[in-house]
C-alpha cells in the first residue's frame, strides 16, 4: 500500500539546472492598432471647431448683436414709457430717498407734480381739438383756392384769355395727383424696407450703451468699461468686503444699507461718498481692503481712495472713471500763460491738478519744505516746477546743490546766487558749506532790529541723501554726513529748520527712497510740507508724511511706480485739502528742460543780473588753537567775551561770525575747555597751553612712528 501513495503537494524547492526542462517563449506581434472610428474622428474634429477662438468670437458676435437689437426695442420702450409716464421721476425720487437725499427727493416730486399737471392740460386739449382741427382744415382750403382762383383771375387779365382762372387750381390739382402716384410707387418697398431700418435703428441705440452681457462684448470693452457708481452698487461692494460686522448690519438694515450713504457727488474725474458705517465697524477695518472694496466696483486698485473726513466712524470713497487716471494733465499755466507772474507771500504756485480735476496751488510762504520718493518718478519735476514759479517773484533768491549733476537745474545758472551740481564728496563738503553760509546769514538776519523786513532765501538740496550717507570728515573729525550732533549738513539743516522761516531763511529738499540712516528724523519732522511719490512700504510712508497722514488715509504706497509717474500724496497747510482730511492726493504738471529754460530766462529778465558761483570759496587754512593762545597773550586768564573780540580782530573772515559755542567746541575738542571763574566764563593760558604742547607731542609720536 506505501507504494501506491501520491503526494498532492507540490515541491516548492526548484528543480536542479542540469535537470531544469528548456522553455522556449514566443513573443507574439504586437496587435494592430485599431482604427479611430468615423463618428469618433468627426466628434473631436467638431468639438474642435466649436471650441476654437473663431468660433467663440463669432458665437459673442451673433449674439452681442442680436442682444443689441432685442434689447434695443426694450431700452426704446422704456425711453417711450418714460416720456408718458411719470415713472422716470419716481424711480429718482425713490434712489434719492435711498441715498438719504431728501432735499433731491423733493425737487423731483415737484417735478413730478409738474409733469401730471401738464398731461393732464393736454388730455383736455384733445377733446376739443377735432372740432378745431376739422375748422382749420376748412378754413385753409377755402382760403388756398381763393388764393388760387385769384393768381388765375391777374393770369386772364394779364392774357386775356378767361380760361386762365382756373390754371392755378388745376396745376395744384395735377401737382397732388404726382404727389398721390409717387406714394403708390414707393409704399410698397417702403413696407418691405420698414421693419429692417427700425430693427437697425433699435441696434444702433442698444450698442451705444453696450446692452449685452459682459461675455458678449468686445475684449477692449469688457477690461476698460467700469461700472457707473450708484448706490446699490456701493453697498453690494461694502457687503462682500469680508467684514462680518458690516455684512451683517446691512442685511439687518431695512433701507438694505442705503441709510449710511450719502449724496454720491461727481467729484472731476470720478464720484465721491461718505459712507457712515454701522456700530462694530471700525474705519481701519474698511481701508484694509481696498482692492477688494476697487474690485467689487469694478475699478483697479489705483482708481479708489478712502479717506477719513472729520465725522466719527466715517470713510469717504472717491472712485475715479474707469482709466481717467491713466490720461495725462493739461500743461502747466508757467507754460502756457508768459505773463504770468508770481507773490512769495501772497501767491500759490500752479503745481497740478487733485483728484476732483481742480487746480492744485501751493503756497510757499515761510514753509520748509520736503519731496520724497522711490528713483524716477518725477521728484526733480515736480521740485523744479515750484522753484520755477517762484523765481517769477524776483525779490527771491536762491542757493542750490544737486547732488545728482545731471544737468536737471542748469537752467537756473545765472538766476541763483550759487549752484553746485555733482554727486562726489567734495560736492557734498561743496553744499555743506553752502548750507552753513545759509545758516550765518539767517543769524545775521536774527541779530537785525526788529521790523527788518528781508528777502527770501531758498536753500535747496536735491538728492539729499547724497549728503546724508556722505562718508568724508574734515580736518576736525567731523563728519559732513550722519545723523549726529557733530554732523555739519545735519546740524545745518536742523538750525534752518529751527529758526529760519521767521527771517525768510527756508529749506527746500528733495531725497530718494526715504530710510532712517538716510533721512533723519529731525529733518523730516522738520519740513512744513512734506510731499511723496511712489514708495515701497508703509513704514517709508510714515517716514516721509507722518503718522497722522497715514493714518487719515494717505497712501503713496500704493501708487503704482512707473504709471503714477508725477502724483504726489502731500500733507500742508500750503495747499487746499478738503475738510476732515489729512493729506490730499495731486497729479503734476510735467514741465520738460526747454519749457523750464523759457521760464528762467523770463525770470532772468526780471533781475538786473545774477553772478552764479560754482563752487564756494574756501577761507585760508588757520589754526584756531594756536589763535586762542595768540589772543589769550600772557594772561593767566581771558574773559571768553573778550576771546572772541579778539579772535574777530585777528581774522575777521574766519572768527567774525564765531559764536561762544564755536569757541567752546574748539577749546574742548582740545581738553581746555573754559570755566567759571568770579562768575563769568574765563578761557586759561596755562590750559590752551598745555594743549598745544600735548598736539605737538602726538604729532611728532605720529611722525616718528
């Protein structure tokens, strides 16, 4: 029985290879791809052609303009409907009760008034109006043929023939009979013709006003047409804003949101609104999102502005027609207008236009003044163009430095007393000392009697970060750029700002890309008016207008660089900004190099002649220690009233504007500074000697090593 069993495993161990049976394996063919079927082929052949962009063109095309037609009868109607009826004047007394208008409200229910008062005039008329109509037919025709049968009576006496009475009647007759034939010969195609010249009349009217879905117009028509603001539209677009408060509220309000706006007024090139928002709703909430805010009314980010007027919990919107911001200004009244003149004290310079599309004048009266911005985008211009008004008053005077050197101001050679163009150090050590000059001048006029009345001085700077970031020290160690009190353009530029607008001493610059290190603190808080192109970042926002501009809703960080070439967002009392706002927005007028050389030589003009330095003159090297100790002589100590006094004799140019705090800068810079002694303020021999000798001991060490 053993022998008879059978394993129904099967061994898993593989067979050794000299027992292993050869297997020979037969790669079949590849099949035959097998043919697309005919419907399938023709299926995606007339998907294509339906999907292609021709056909989607001419599918927009016929049916943009057979909408035009159909929807022209509509537009037609309603114009019809509104002529007869009175609905066109409820539907605007209903919008502007929505908008919160009731004084407008009013006015068209009057109007309304009016217009029932005369249909109904004219409905009465039409009940006698057969019976006159009737009379004055038969009155015309009786008084035609006596007409006729007159001008027949002169004809027979004239000819003398009696048949000749009646040619006139009969000619009038035969004449009606041509007219009556000509109508039977045109009625019919007439009738034909009709109905196509109405139908293209309805297409006409509906494709003036672009009545067709938005997918169906025209690419060009589809991106640039923006809405028209009304205001459903508005509180559509403050709903989907993504503020749930504000969502809320106005699906809670029973006006549907109408009671926080109102009155949209036509504000130049586009509308403005205040929006009163409901409780829970902060303004900032709102300013946030202005490109939603643009976006949901159609417009480019660019197009819409929110501002802060002085009501509580306000914003005002000004949104602009669609790409009106995109075409340029006129030219500037300095251009067109060559008898045009100008009043530092009383005038306002022509700068360009505000958002509303009306004129933007600067005044310039005692205000230090500050332009900044990312590189080109027009600063020099718009800094130039209000120089270029003012050169117009000839009792100005001007001292300038463009750190640049471009040529941007060569046009004022020979108008202004100096003009330094470059940007290496020494231009910087140049316009320094220009500055300085400035600053002992505005002493000078300090130190006058009082009533003395001066010319107006403009220090101007362009590219004032140049001096700023300049890395150069003179021969005391003192650095001409920083930000430091030992800073020379620094600490010019702060003694103007502090003191100069009350003797007519005034600092205009112009800087690029505004940092800290670039454009200190103290400076920029120091400037009457501060103006700003196009900026990167808020915090260069802040830097350039300040906190509360900012806050009130101006934004050169969101000008678009490039495009917005020449808009400036500028916060000054010099300038007519609306009421409750902080800062207003202008567009420039752009004045090229030519026009601005037309400018000066009028202003040239004006004057008797300008000498322009290029460059300032140095005073001899001196050494004011060594002068200390000459003037102290051999007294143990000296008066530093007296000091001076005789530093003033000694050297007239270099020490005759030296004040105590020129003095003691030197002295202590030296470690001999001076001290009180019986209550006054002494300088001692023995001190300044000794400082001497130890300077003479360091450089001999410095030499030797």
């Amino acid at each position: 029985m053993s022998e008879n069993v059978v394993h129904l495993h099967k061994p898993t161990d593989p067979p050794p290879p000299d027992t292993a049976p050869t297997v020979l394996t037969v790669v079949p063919d590849a099949p035959r791809a097998r043919p697309v079927p005919l419907w399938v082929r023709s299926g995606r052949a007339v998907k294509t052609a339906a999907t292609h962009e021709r056909t989607r063109a001419a599918a927009r095309a016929a049916a943009r303009h057979g909408l035009y037609t159909l929807n022209g009868g509509r537009i037609v109607a309603r114009r019809t409907w509104d002529g007869r009826t009175g609905s066109r004047y409820e539907r605007m007394i209903r919008a502007a009760e929505a908008a919160g208008n009731l004084e407008a409200a009013e006015e068209w229910e009057e109007r309304l008034q009016r217009f029932r008062a005369a249909r109904h005039h004219r409905r009465m008329d039409l009940l006698h109006s057969p019976v006159e109509a009737a009379k004055g037919v038969a009155v015309g025709a009786g008084v035609s043929i006596g007409v006729l049968v007159a001008l027949g009576v002169v004809m027979a006496l004239n000819t003398g023939h009696v048949g000749d009475v009646i040619t006139p009647l009969s000619a009038t007759i035969d004449f009606i009979a041509l007219l009556i034939r000509i109508v039977q010969v045109v009625w019919g195609p007439a009738l034909a013709i009709g109905p196509f010249l109405a139908l293209l009349a309805l297409w006409s009217v509906s494709r003036k006003q672009h009545a067709a879905p938005a997918w169906a117009l025209p690419a060009n028509v589809r991106s640039d047409e923006g809405e028209p603001v009304t205001p459903s539209i508005v509180v559509k677009a403050l709903r989907d804003l993504g503020v749930p408060a504000l969502a809320r509220a106005i699906k809670e309000m029973g006006d549907a949101g109408a009671s926080m706006l109102g009155p949209i007024r036509i504000a130049g090139c586009g509308v403005e609104v205040d929006v009163t928002l409901p409780s829970g709703v902060s303004t900032n909430e709102v300013q946030g999102k202005r490109r939603k805010l643009a976006e949901n009314l159609t417009r480019h980010e660019h197009e819409v502005f929110i501002t802060i007027p002085q009501a509580a919990r306000t914003v005002r919107l000004w949104v602009a027609d669609s790409g009106a911001l995109d075409e340029p200004i006129g030219p500037s009244p300095l251009v067109t207008d060559d008898t045009m003149t100008a009043d530092y004290a009383k005038g306002r310079a022509p700068w360009g236009q505000d958002l509303r599309g009306d004129a933007a004048a600067l005044s310039l009266y005692q205000r230090h003044l500050l332009i900044t911005g990312l590189s080109n985008q027009g600063k020099t211009v718009a800094l130039r163009s209000l120089a270029l008004w003012l050169a117009l008053d000839k009792s100005v005077q001007f001292l300038m430095g463009d750190l640049k050197g471009v040529g941007d101001w060569n046009m004022f050679d020979g108008l202004a007393t100096t003009l330094i163009q470059g940007p290496t150090d020494e231009h910087v050590i140049q316009v320094t000392e220009m500055v300085e000059g400035a600053v002992d001048e505005m002493n000078r006029r300090i130190q006058a009697p009082p009533g003395t009345v001066f010319p107006p001085l403009i220090v101007l700077v362009d590219e004032a970060q140049v001096a700023f970031m300049c890395p150069a020290k003179d021969e005391d160690k003192r650095p001409y750029g920083g930000s430091k009190a030992n800073s020379r353009y620094f600490m010019a530029v702060r003694k103007i700002h502090n003191q100069g607008r009350a003797v007519n001493v005034l600092m205009w610059q112009g800087t690029q890309d505004p940092t800290n290190e670039n454009l200190p603190k103290l400076v920029r808080e120091g400037a009457h008016t501060r103006a700003s192109l196009a900026l990167g970042t808020e915090s260069q926002a802040r830097m350039a207008l300040g906190d509360k501009a900012v806050d009130g809703g101006a934004a050169p960080n969101l000008l678009r660089p490039g495009l917005d070439r020449g808009t400036l967002v500028v916060a000054s009392d010099g300038i007519t900004i609306p009421a409750g706002q902080s800062s207003i927005t202008v567009r420039t007028h752009y004045i090229d190099d030519d026009a601005a050389e037309a400018i000066t030589d009028r202003a040239k003009a004006l004057r008797d002649g300008v000498t322009t330095l290029h460059a300032i003159e140095r005073e001899e090297e001196h050494d004011a220690l060594a002068d200390i100790a000459t003037v102290v002589g051999d007294a143990p100590r000296v008066r530093t009233k007296d000091v001076l006094a005789r530093l003033a004799t000694l050297n007239a140019n270099a020490y005759g504007g030296w004040s105590f705090i020129d003095l003691k800068r030197v002295l202590d810079d030296a470690d001999a500074g001076p001290y009180k002694s019986d209550g006054v303020m002494v300088v001692a021999r023995d001190r300044v000697a000794r400082a001497l000798a130890d300077r003479d001991t360091e450089g001999s060490a410095s030499a030797s090593g």
